[in-house]
C-alpha cells in the first residue's frame, strides 16, 4: 500500500496516460488532444492548479516537482451491468426510434473529490471494493429517476436526464437524483470512514441544453453530439463543486426554478466562454411544487374560457352533498388548464368550508410506489414537511379520535406507512399484501368517515404518472366514494385509461383548446394593451393551438429574451415577432409525449410533421411505407392519444396535427439527414399522386424539394409556384421567384439555370410595384439577367428585362426615367417579330403616357393595342404579371371618362374588371374600381362611389391585403366619402393611402395627396392650403399633371377662402393650362365652377351665374348627371 502523499512531492496519477478533463477518456501519454471529444489535453497542478505542459517536471507558478505515480487502476464499468433490466429493455426495443434525434436533456457529472489522493491511501482492493459500491450507488440515484448512466469515467459518471429516453421534466428529475446521492453518499462516506479510515467526499455539476442522439449500442453506451459548451459546463460546474455539493449552471437553474432551493454562489469565469458563468448551488427541494405554483408566483391571470366546466364540477359537488357521491376526471392535453381549473374550484369549496384534500402523482414516480397515497394521507391529517416524527403521530391520533375512538388502533400502522414510527413501540410486522388491504381500508373509511360530517373535495392530479400500487388504492377510492358525501376529482392526459371509468358515478370533463377571444383576453391581461401587441395573440393562437401554457410559456420567452419590455399588464413589443420559437419548458412536455408513443407511431408521428400541419393518409402510407392495416391502426393510436384529428371522410381522408407546436417539436427532434430524405420522399409522392393537378401543388413541392436541399427541382417549382399565383397573392409570388433567383446563382451554370435566373430577375422586376424592392435592387436584376441573356445570346430576354426595369422606375416615382426608357423599348421591339414582346412594350408604354397626363397620346396607344393584340395572350407572356389587354382597357376607360366621356369610360373600366377577375389579374380589377370610384365621385353618385369601394376592400382582403391594394382601397373610400358629402370621413383613408404610398407605389403620393388637400378643403379647415401645396409639389416630381391640375383648383378655392384673390387667380391659371395640356374636359367644367366661386367672391354675380350655367350644361353633355341636377338646385338656390 501507497504511503501517505507528503507536501513536498506531488503525485500526478495517470489511467493509463492522459486523462480529458472536459469527458474524462483515458488517452496515451504523449497525446495533445483527446481522441474522444477533440479537447485540448493538459495537466495540472494538483498544489496550485496551474496549466502544465505533458513533459514538465516542476510547476512554472509554485515550483511543486511533478512526478509520474504507478498508475492507478480505475475499474472497468460496463453502462449495462448497472441498468436496471426494466429501463434496458426500454431503451433497447425502441433504440431505432431513438437514435438520430434532437433531445432537450440535463447532464449531469459526479465524481470522488480528491480521488488522486484517496486511492494512494488505500490498497487496490479496497479502492475497487469502494468504488464498486460507489457506481451502484450512483446508478441506482439515477435509474431511480429515469435518468441513464452514459459514461463512467473512471472515478465518477456522467448520466443524462432526457435522453435517450425524453422527460419533460429532465432538469427537476436530475436535481432530484443529485439530492438523492448526497444523501445516499452522505451515508456511504461515514462508513468508510468507520472501516478505512478515510474521508470519502463526492461533487456534482448540472447543465441542462440539447444533444443529439447518435447510436445506441448493445451495452447502452450512446454517441451524442452536444450543442455549444453543453456538456462541458457541466464537468466544469462539477470542478467547480465543494465537497458534496452539486452546482447548477444557468439554464439548469432557470428550468427548476422555484421547485428547488437554490443558492446563488456568484459569476465564475469559465474557459472558452467570453463571460462569467452564473452558478447556483442546489439546497433542496420545495414541497409538492408544480407548474401552477410557478405560475402563480409569477402572478395568475384571470380564468377565462372555463365557465361552463366550472359549473360541471359545482353540479357535481352539489350531487355529493346530497349523499350521491361522485368521481369527475378532467381529461386534457398537457398544459391545457386542467390544475388550473381545480384549483379554481378547490379555492371555492375551501370558501365555502368544506375540507379539502389534495395528492399528486409525479413524472418522475413510477418508480417511487404510493407516492401520491402517502400525499393523501399526509392531506388529510395536515401533516407538513415541517413536523417532526413525534408532531406527526400527534397529528395522526387527533385526526383518528376526531372521527371515531376506535380508529386509534391504526395509529401504529399509519405511523410505519408515513415514516413517523414510535420507535418506542415493537416493529411492526405485517405480510405486504395484508398491509396494503388494511392502509386501503382505512383510506375508504377516512373518506366516507370525515364525509359523514361535512362534504369532503379530494383532489389527485396526474394520474397518467400514477404507480401501479398507488392505482390499486386508487380503484377502491373509487368504489368507495358512490354513496358518500364526497366529491373525487381527478386529472390526467388523454393518454390514461382505468376500468373504473366505466362506473355509472364517474364523469368525465374534457377541456377543449381556448379560443382566440380567451387567448387575447389572456395575454392583454398579463401584457397590457400597448399598440404594438396588436397581432400578437392571433400568431400565439395559431402556434399554440389555444393551448393555455404554451401560450403564457411564449410570452414568457418573449418577456426573457427581452423582445417585450414593460411590467405586468404594461408590455410593448420591442422588435416585430413573425416566428414564435417553442420554449424549452413547451419543447421538452411535447418531446416527452412523443417518446411514450409505441416506435410505429412515434415514426409516423415523425414522417407527418414532414409533411406538414395538414396530410392525407394516402400521402403518409406512401411516404410511411405501412401496409393499409398498420397504417389505420397506428393513425387511430395517434387521434386517440390526441396528436392529431381527422378533418375529411369525402374521397380524400385529411388529418391534422391538434397543435402546431407538437407538429413542431416532432419535426425538429429528427436530424436533418432524415428529414432531407422524408423531404424528398414526400415531394416524388405528391408528383406521383397528382399528375394532372401538379401546379396547385407547386408550392408544396417546392418547399419540399427545398427542404430536401434538391435546389435544381426546388427551383423549377418554385418558378411553377410563382407562375400558377400570378398576381392572386403578391407575397407568396414574390418569395417564389427570390427563391428561384436565389436558388440558381448558387447552382452550376448551363442553359436551364440561365433561363430560370433570367426568369426571376424579370419577374422580380415586373413585381416591383407590389413590394418595397428598392432602384438599388431593381438596378442589380437588371444587370445580373441582362449579362445572363448576353451569355444565351437572347435579344428578347434581354428586352424583357428592360421592360420589366421600366416599372421598378414608375415605382420609384422617377416617372421621367420611365416614360423615356418605355419609348426606347417600343422601338426595340418593333425590331423583334413576337407578339407578346410588342404587347408588353405597348403595354409599358400607354402606362407612362397615362402618368404624364398625355391623354390624347394614351388612347392612341390603347385603341392601337385594342385592335393590333389579342386578348388572350398566354400568362407567361405578361411581364408585369399583367394581361396587356387589361392595360389597354383600364386607360382607355380613364381618358374617356376624363376627357369627357364618362358613360363610355365607366363602361370600358367595367370590361377590364370583367376581364381582371376573368383571368385572374386581381390588381387590375383593384385599379378599375379606384378609376371607378374617382369618376363615380366627380359624377356625384356617392352610392356607385362606394359600392366600388367594398368591391376593392373584398378584392383586397382575398390577397391577403398587400399593402398597394390597401392603398387603393383607402384611395377608393375616401372618394366615396366626398361623394357623399361626408369630408370628415375622407380624411382618414386619404391620409392612410399617403403613408401607404411613401413605402410602395411612390409615384402615387401626388394622387393620394390630392385627395387628403381636398377633403380638407371640404371641410373648412385651415390647413388645406398647405396640403394643396404639397400635393402639386408631389405630382410635379411624379409628372402626375391631372392630378396636379386638380390640386391647383384645391389650392385656388383654399387661398380665396382666406382672401388672397391674387394667388387664387394664378392657381387658376395654372390649373387651366394643364387640363388645355392635357385634354382633361371633365375637369374644364369643374375649373367653370372654380371660376363662378371666385366671381362671386368678387361680387360679380352675374358672371358666376353664367359659369355655373357652363358647367351645368357641361356636366349634362358628359354624362353626368347628378352633378347637373346638383348645379342646377344650387343656382336656383342664389335666384331665389
């Protein structure tokens, strides 16, 4: 045997070489890293600590020799000899469902403090005999918790608590394991002391994250891939540890926080982590703590949704206080409310006096018996975590003689099962079975007993954790309770199933999902109602599925991660919220839920969160590759376990997952590899399955290929996707073709990818009036699909592409840029014999006249492209994703109506909303209406104004309202307004059509400000000059002279108002030149009516009587004739 180690010689012992200090493998002796996890190796002092280099003889910092002792001799663990055979078998029949998944785990690291040092105390033997003790010890504390033992690392373990088996309760179960071994150890260590003589002390580190399970092998050793400093956080919290104590980093502490003590140690810098880690040290745990207590200390928010279940459970109570006892279960998914609910209902019995008492089954205690019945009884006697064995017997006898003298006599038996024996009295000794009948006896008779006085609520929660013996007890609570004054409520996951159910007083209460009004009544009460919180609760809703927890778990990640700042009742949202990422604590339930799943359903499970939300059951047994009775059968376990819901019968049966979050975890558990081959085998199915529908598919497809990292066939659905929406849905037409675009400049160049390249750059292009795509972009598509059409040598793509650029231009607002670049490619492709080229330059072309207000020119060109195109030129022509014949109508329609023609105009812009809806250019149908609704408003038929209005908003809403359509639709309200001689009105939609305009459209900001100048005119205020101003400033720069000519008649009548006849005289002037530039007669008959206001202004009656004459003669003539009879009333009016 070794002598003791002396201070002036240092022993460093070797394994067998280099030992890891990040996983602890024995290395060779010359090795620099480790050949298991990659790790720098390095020795250390064991005087001072410092770093010291494989060949070093003394310590650079302190001098201490280092010197090689005979190595000492670990024992050899096998990570099966110590598996109990119950947990191994689990494990082992469903280790190819396991393997290859993401899990949510906490590692857990305990070894012999000082181990160097003890085993030169002692001789080989004793150190084996010791440690082999030791292992079981430690296997036992962990096993006992559901945890597994992965490594064993010569003089400790490191085990997992999630894997390979998920827990959603992964962190608590392993700060449960670690009190344990203390405890255990604590016990170990004095009598070691007592034998050799010497101090045998443990430490212990936790850290909680995710892993990624490799393979499982025979012996349950498990290859895991672990995420960032994982797993060595953990060695270092156990590095870190006192003598016997456990160390928690933080995300094992915020995960069990408030269900234990823990005590806040300091920051503790940490290698290769650029700040101070936070450690706690464990202290104990809290009582029966669960998540509504979390909850509750956070600060509950007002039940909601639950009204009607509340009543069931008062009818119930009201049917046992008649002597008709009753058992309830409430039935629900995790997290739906089900504690919630009872203890709402508790918190009223104990205000009405009535006695109640509570128990709990635990994740984490199948392996515990009775558990929950030792709760039970400790409820019903008020014995606390507080009372000492002798105020415990205390307690027992009042609680017996309370309700009968002879019951006294159970006093002994009730002491042993609670743990609170005298030990004064003789052992008791009574055969198990016998125990138990005697214990369930007197449970039946404590509840009918205390009953008999006072009606009794007993609670127990969780039943789908109860132990077998606890669910015998449980049965016979049952029987018991049919003709007491008693009310036994119960909880638990669909998942559970008992025979008692079938008793005639049992009910069953299923929680349904909460509504999206109960969700926002939820979180507007915890967050506040701050203007930047207004779409979140629906998102919460849609990803939660109305699931209460996961909800209030989202707002809580929310709250941490700061994106929501406030206080209570009192948040705004700090950055805008599109994804909701599944919280570890919401991550961790769902993946345990998944992991209870026999393996068929659990990779069916798998297959459809690939797919998606929604799937047919002949897409997933395709995909599956199940026969059609495996499938059937293993698709009712899943709706009967609640994952998922059948949504149709009719020729296809559709199912849906219940909750997008379980969908969620499903999918992100599997490793990407999988998924990529699910991806593909999923898209080849649905090419397979739907031959002649392919395009109404386009979309999924292309997600799928994308998914399955296949960018050459992503590309090309993307591009059909893209194609087959047009432009029904701006948004989804636009994230197709970035996604082409995007997907070919990453692949290999050839014709194709040319092709699609160019194609998306166009299409970009030609969207731009749709998106916020800014010159700079528009400028970097142009070049990329020109240089690529210059490769091909393709002189039409490469027009295209101009053409396409021309409407990034008339976006911008740079309508100059526009109408001199459209004129250039008009001549252009009269050079090129095709159609669909000549009908897009055409088509660009009648746009920039329209804007620069040279009308007669515009229905030259539109009445040339009438007669000279057809129709039906074939979508993929349509480079703006606009049918050019739709073009031609739409202003064709809007210079008639403008130029005097306004039957003739309204009727052509009713043929291009014809045409619109017909091919499904929902865009331009938006437009003929707004074109509508202006000339029904210089008409003054109000009614027709704002009927097309609601048409636009329907159109509108349809596309999921794409902010140029919005635009269009305020735009369209607002003239409805002024029609109705409601100005007030109009104000608010104009000003909103401005803002919209100032992000997408731009060269539209001069109309929409003409708008906003003259419902501010129309009703007195003040301002409305200055707006006039503003908006002639905006249509000059966008060359928008009709509507710059309006807003100079705004401007004239604003300053006369304000007695400044000089400038209103020159207002309209200018206004005159530029309806005589333009050819706007329409708005030549309301400069008569600008005209007789000033006149009469001036006190020259006359002279306004005779303008106001023109221009009811004029209105009459281009057919408007509400605006004659209105004329016409008001001069007889001033000749009365």
């Amino acid at each position: 045997m070794v002598g003791s180690v002396r201070s002036s010689i240092l022993l460093i012992a070797y394994t067998s070489g280099m030992k890891c200090v990040t996983c602890k493998h024995d290395n060779e002796a010359d090795a620099l890293f480790c050949e298991e996890c990659g790790c720098k190796l390095a020795l250390s002092c064991v005087s001072c600590g410092a770093e010291l280099k494989p060949t070093a003889k003394f310590c650079l910092k302190c001098g201490t020799a280092v010197v090689a002792a005979s190595p000492v001799k670990f024992p050899t663990r096998n990570v099966a000899a110590y598996t109990p055979k119950h947990l191994a078998d689990k494990i082992l029949q469903s280790k190819s469902a396991l393997e290859g998944e993401r899990k949510q785990v906490t590692v857990l690291f305990a070894d012999v403090k000082g181990s160097m040092e003890l085993a030169g105390q002692l001789d080989s033997e004793q150190w084996h005999i010791i440690l082999d003790k030791f292992f079981q010890i430690l296997s036992d504390g962990v096993h006992r918790f559901e945890g597994t033992v992965n490594q064993y690392t010569g003089d400790g373990i490191m085990a997992l608590f999630g894997a390979p088996i998920a827990h959603e309760d992964h962190a608590q179960r392993a700060c449960y394991a670690a009190l344990h071994l203390q405890e255990e150890i604590a016990h170990y260590g004095t009598k070691i002391q007592s034998e050799y003589g010497v101090s045998f002390a443990t430490r212990m580190g936790l850290n909680s994250g995710e892993v990624i399970v490799g393979s499982i092998g025979d012996d349950l050793r498990m290859d895991y891939t672990a995420q960032g400093h994982m797993v060595g956080l953990a060695q270092r919290m156990e590095s870190l540890a006192e003598q016997n104590q456990c160390y928690l980093a933080p995300a094992t502490a915020e995960l069990v926080s408030g269900y234990f003590i823990l005590d806040d140690i300091g920051e503790f810098p940490v290698k290769g982590i650029a700040a101070p880690v936070r450690v706690h040290r464990l202290s104990s745990s809290v009582e029966s703590h669960t998540r509504l207590d979390t909850a509750r200390a956070r600060g509950l928010s007002s039940l909601v949704g639950r009204a009607t279940d509340l009543h069931s459970l008062e009818d119930a109570l009201g049917q046992a206080e008649t002597g008709n006892g009753q058992v309830i279960g409430v039935v629900a998914e995790a997290g739906a409310g089900k504690s919630r609910l009872c203890y709402e209902f508790l918190e009223q019995c104990r205000a009405s006096g009535l006695q109640v008492f509570e128990a709990r089954a635990v994740a984490h205690g199948r392996n515990l018996p009775l558990l929950p019945i030792l709760e039970l009884f400790r409820s019903y006697f008020s014995i606390t975590i507080g009372d000492n064995d002798l105020r415990a017997r205390e307690k027992i006898v009042t609680g017996l003689n309370r309700l009968d003298q002879h019951y006294a006599e159970a006093l002994p038996l009730l002491s042993d099962f609670l743990g609170v024996a005298d030990p004064q009295q003789a052992e008791l000794t009574l055969d198990p079975d016998e125990r138990q009948r005697q214990l369930v006896e007197l449970m039946c008779q404590l509840i009918n007993g205390i009953g008999a006085g006072v009606p009794t609520v007993t609670l127990i929660e969780d039943l789908h954790w109860i132990d077998s013996a606890s669910a015998e007890f449980l049965e016979r609570l049952v029987d018991a309770s049919a003709n007491s004054r008693s009310l036994l409520l119960l909880n638990f996951r669909p998942e559970y199933h008992a025979q008692w159910m079938q008793k005639s007083w049992y009910r069953q209460i299923p929680l349904m999902a909460l509504g999206a009004e109960d969700i926002s009544d939820m979180l507007s009460e915890q967050l506040g109602h701050d203007p930047s919180l207004a779409s979140l609760a629906d998102l919460v809703h849609g990803q939660t599925g109305g699931n209460p927890f996961f909800a209030e778990e989202i707002a809580q990640s929310l709250i941490e991660s700061g994106r929501l700042k406030g206080t209570w009742g009192a948040y705004r949202l700090t950055t805008p919220v599109e994804h909701l990422v599944v919280p570890a604590t919401v991550q961790a339930v769902l993946a345990a839920r998944i992991d209870r799943l026999p393996e068929r359903e659990k990779r069916l499970l798998q297959v459809a969160s690939v797919i998606g939300k929604d799937f047919t059951e002949s897409l997933l047994g395709e995909v599956a590759e199940l026969s059609r009775d495996e499938l059937k059968a293993a698709l009712t376990g899943l709706r009967h376990a609640e994952f998922i819901y059948q949504r149709g019968f009719y020729r296809v049966t559709d199912y849906s997952f219940k909750h997008p979050l379980t969908q969620e975890v499903a999918l992100v558990s599997q490793l990407h590899g999988r998924r990529r081959q699910l991806h593909a085998a999923v898209a080849a199915t649905i090419e397979q399955q739907n031959p002649k529908h392919s395009d109404e598919h386009a979309a999924l497809l292309a997600h799928h290929w994308d998914e399955a990292d296949e960018a050459l066939y992503a590309a090309r659905w993307h591009r059909r996707a893209a194609e087959w929406v047009g432009l029904t849905d701006f948004a989804s037409s636009t994230h197709h073709w970035r996604r082409v675009h995007l997907l070919a400049r990453e692949l290999p160049e050839d014709n194709e990818i040319a092709t699609l390249g160019i194609a998306a750059c166009t299409r970009l292009l030609g969207l731009s009036l749709s998106t916020t795509a800014g010159l700079d972009e528009a400028r970097s598509l142009l070049e990329e699909g020109q240089t690529l059409a210059n490769t091909m040598g393709d002189s039409r793509a490469h027009l295209s592409l101009s053409q396409a650029y021309s409407f990034a231009l008339n976006s911008a607002g740079d309508m100059v840029a526009y109408l001199e670049l459209t004129i250039e490619n008009q001549g252009a492709a009269l050079e090129i014999d095709d159609i669909g080229v000549q009908a897009n330059a055409s088509l660009f072309l009648v746009d920039a006249l329209g804007h620069a207000g040279r009308l007669p020119e515009v229905l030259e060109v539109a009445d040339d492209g009438l007669a000279k195109f057809p129709r039906d030129i074939p979508p993929e022509e349509w480079i703006s994703g606009i049918n050019p014949y739709s073009m031609f109508l739409i202003w064709r329609g809007y210079c008639l109506c403008i130029m005097g023609q306004m039957p003739e105009g309204l009727e052509e812009l009713g043929h291009c909303l014809r045409l619109s809806k017909e091919d499904g250019t929902s865009e331009m149908a938006g437009y003929a209406l707004l074109l509508a609704a202006e000339a029904h408003c210089r008409a003054n038929d109000a009614e027709q104004a704002l009927a097309c209005a609601h048409q636009l908003k329907a159109i509108s809403g349809s596309m999921d309202e794409p902010a140029n359509l919005v635009a269009l639709t305020q735009l369209a309200f607002g003239y409805a307004h002024l029609a109705a001689g409601h100005p007030v009105d109009a104000i608010a939609p104009a000003r909103d059509a401005l803002h919209l305009h100032g992000h997408v459209e731009n060269e539209m900001t001069g109309w929409s400000a003409t708008l906003l100048a003259e419902a501010l005119l129309a009703t007195g205020d003040l301002t409305a000059a200055a707006a006039a101003e503003e908006a002639i400033k905006l249509c000059r720069r966008s060359q928008r002279k009709v509507y710059e000519a309006v807003a100079q008649g705004i401007l004239a009548r604003a300053l006369l108002r304000q007695n400044e006849t000089a400038a209103c005289e020159a207002a309209l002037a200018a206004a005159s030149e530029l309806i005589e530039r333009t050819g706007a007669r329409s708005l030549g008959i309301a400069l008569l009516e600008w005209r007789a206001e000033l006149a009469a202004s001036l006190g020259d009656e006359a002279v306004s009587e005779q303008l106001l004459y023109q221009a009811e003669q004029g209105y009459a003539e281009i057919g408007a004739p509400k605006q004659a009879q209105r004329l016409a009333a008001k001069r007889k009016r001033h000749l009365a």
